[in-house]
C-alpha cells in the first residue's frame, strides 16, 4: 500500500497486531483480534475505534446557524449549545454530498462556534462545497483534520470504561449532546455518539494526548477494533454508510432518512425544491431491510429480483454475528417496499430468497 494516509495512531494500531487495509485514500486496521470478537467485545463491552481519519471542521464568525440552515434539510435552529443534528449534505438536486453531525457550541452575537464531523472519503469534497457556499459570509471554515484525533469508545460498558478518565459526570451527557471536559489533564471534546447501534462516545482530542488515551485503554481492557467489526455493527443497527447505501444521486427521502427533514419548521436549502417535487409525485425507489433465508449473505451490487426480473439492487451485506442471520440494505422500486415482501437475490449462479423487514435489525 503506497501513497496512502496514516492516522496518527498507525504505529499504536501495529503494536496491537492489526491488519491493515486501504479504506478510502487510508491505510486503517481492519481487524485486531477478529471481526466477531470484536464485534461481541462492543455488544457486551466496551472497544475503542481509531476514527481520526474523518474529517473536522469548526465555524466560527457571525450568522453561522443562517449559513449551515441553507445546506441541510434539517432545522438547526433547533440546536442550543451542547446539542447535535445527524444530517446530509444536499447538493441542487437533493441528491447527498455527505451524512454529517453538526455540533453546536456557542450561539453568542458575532461569536457564534459551530462545528461538523464528515466523512474521510468525502473530506476534500465536502470542504469544497462547504467553502463554496460560505462566499461573500463572515463565517470561517477552519480544518483540523490533520491536527485531531477522533477515538470512539463504543459498548454496552463503555460509560463506565470512559468515565475513570474523565473529569466530567458522564452519566449526565444524553444522547446527541456534548461537552467539553479534561482528560490525562488536557481539555477534550466529546458527544455521546456513534456508529454501532450501542451505547458510546465519540472523544476530539489532541493527538499526543490522543496517543496516551488509546494505550490507556487498551491497558484498562478496552478491546481494540477496526472497520471489520464497525461495518457488521452499523449494519445490524440499520445505518447507512456513505457511498454505498447513499450517495449524491440519492435523496434523503429515498435513502429513507425522511425523518431528519424538518420542511416545515425552515425556509429555502440547496435541494428544497427536488425534496418537494417527490413527496408530491412519488418515488422511484427507496431503501429496505432485507433479511435473507439460510446462510446466503447477499452483498454489495448483487442484483435484487421480484417474480424473476431485476428490480433492484443490494448495497450493503453481511451475515449478523449478533443475529445469526444474513441481513441486507437494498434499493427497490416503492411499490415493493412493504414488510414482508418477498424478494430474491441473485448470488452467483443461483437465486437466493429474501423478505422486507423492518430496520434496525438489531436494538440492544
């Protein structure tokens, strides 16, 4: 693997005995242990993901909130200061650049302070975009992706694996909120979020101090996981992943993220009015649960077929370690999508029998 990015715990993620793969422009672990031990380690305890190769950008200047409401189909103004959003990126024809996090932090005149996570692939294309639309704005993009880490501490016991470190009464953060605390002495960012469908946090620190946590925990018995295990977990939980499951020909109506658009609680955003058009006409398509029979995993473009003809196509895939079932996302036409429905899934040479099931797969 050459020319490829390292996070600043490369060396650490070695150490450990990961086995590295290219993930995105990245050399990043893939596994340490084993993807299902990993996996059960996070559904019954507590593992830490080396997450830093995602992009981080703070805003800070006059009239953010104004700025950030006309980029994504969420109402921001909802936000106040330690709250976050879950939402997309539009571009004009509502398809998604990017899912993201907001974060809001200061809401104060003229010193407003905001910040986004973003993905690692998307990171240059979003910075764009974002800048872009910031033309003729008092608002200031700043990157510190090169000069953070990001760790998640993901699990069912990870409230108590993170608190030992933290100055702040963690039991107190609620989901989506955040806060700004010490640990090893230094200050940190964290938000109780994630990406596995478990309880956890997402900590923004600086990279030394960055270093000294991952072995930290490591040594308290905080099991080491890569994106093997990240990838079974959000898909047993029924989350998407960016350019896969979604991607900017995509909207969020049809990636069936109607949930995180609030029309009527905002004006105008890049992407409105192709929103509009489709909740008054239809869709042509939108994403489902699909829970296969026997072991037959449907992956990543296998063809999806109703009565023996394709109409669709599978985009996410694996067998559920939690489950013990084949589960899948795939895009079908809408008049498919109800519960129950059976489907087929050409897998080679054969085709494999499906139904519709509700999403998530899996809640803890």
């Amino acid at each position: 693997m050459t020319n490829l990015n390292r996070t600043p715990l490369y060396d650490l993620h070695l150490a450990a005995g990961a086995r590295m793969v290219e993930f995105g422009g990245w050399e990043m672990p893939v596994q340490y242990s084993g993807i299902i031990a990993e996996h059960q380690a996070v559904r019954s305890q507590t593992g830490v993901f080396d997450v830093s190769h995602m992009g981080k950008f703070e805003f800070r200047g006059d009239r953010i909130l104004e700025t950030l409401q006309k980029l994504v189909p969420s109402n921001l103004a909802r936000l106040v200061p330690g709250r976050a959003q879950y939402t997309v990126l539009l571009n004009e024809s509502g398809g998604i650049i990017d899912d993201v996090i907001f974060y809001c932090h200061s809401l104060t005149l003229g010193n407003e302070h905001w910040s986004v996570i973003v993905n690692a692939s998307t990171t240059e294309k979003d910075k764009t975009w974002i800048l872009k639309q910031l033309t003729n704005s008092s608002v200031e993009l700043i990157d510190n992706s090169p000069t953070q880490i990001l760790l998640a501490i993901q699990g069912a016991t990870a409230e108590q694996s993170l608190q030992s470190l933290a100055e702040a009464d963690l039991s107190k953060l609620k989901r989506f909120r955040h806060l700004s605390t010490e640990i090893l002495g230094q200050k940190v960012f964290i938000a109780r979020t994630g990406y596995t469908g478990e309880d956890g946090f997402e900590v923004l620190i600086d990279i030394e101090t960055g270093k000294q946590l991952w072995q930290e925990l490591l040594a308290a018995g905080v099991v080491p996981c890569g994106l093997g295990c990240r990838d079974t977990l959000r898909l047993e939980a029924g989350l998407h992943l960016y350019g896969q499951d979604m991607n900017d020909e995509t909207t969020p109506l049809e990636a069936d993220l109607s949930w995180l658009m609030h029309m009527n609680q905002k004006g105008d955003f890049i992407g409105r009015s192709r929103l509009e058009a489709q909740l008054k006409e239809g869709l042509p398509r939108k994403l489902v649960a699909i829970e296969m029979e026997g072991r037959n995993i449907a992956r990543h473009d296998y063809p999806i077929l109703i009565n023996g003809k394709t109409v669709g196509i599978i985009t996410s895939g694996t067998m559920s370690p939690t489950l013990g079932k084949a589960i899948a996302l795939g895009y079908v036409p809408t008049e498919f999508t109800k519960v129950g429905q059976k489907i087929q899934v050409q897998i080679r040479n054969k085709q494999a029998e499906g139904k519709l099931v509700d999403r998530p797969f899996y809640k803890p």
